[in-house]
C-alpha cells in the first residue's frame, strides 16, 4: 500500500493523531461507563465526530480519497 506522504515527520504527526483518537475513544467510552449515557451523551456525539475526521486523515494518508480538482475554464 502507497502512503501519500512520504517525510517521516508527516508521518510521525498522522500516528500521534491516530493515538489521540484513540485515547479519546477510550476516555468516552469509560465515561459512559462510570456516569452512564445521560451525563456523558455530549462526548459521544463530539467524538462520532473526531472519528469521523480521523478516518477521512487516514482515507486521504492512504491515497484512498482524492481531492476535489475543477478543471480549468476555457474561455473562448
């Protein structure tokens, strides 16, 4: 599989967000736990989010999602 980006730093900043997410997946899921999902339903909803971005990070890491490119116009 091909990585888009090829400097390791770049590759070392997408790891460590990889791992925020996943504590913060687990720090949710440990509130919904201990305080049940009335208290912690916010950080559910906050987090569908950051989960959301994160797989669209890696979809794009991973040359698996294009960005959007307009075709120039011509002008006759």
């Amino acid at each position: 599989m091909e990585t888009r980006i090829k400097k390791k730093s770049s590759i070392v900043e997408i790891v460590i967000t990889v791992l925020a997410a996943v504590i913060s997946v687990g720090m949710m899921l440990y509130a919904v736990w201990h305080f049940g999902l009335k208290e912690a339903w916010p950080e559910l909803v906050l987090n569908l989010f950051y989960i959301a971005c994160i797989v669209m990070i890696l979809l794009f890491f991973f040359n698996r999602l294009k960005p959007r490119q307009r075709k120039p116009n011509k002008i006759t």
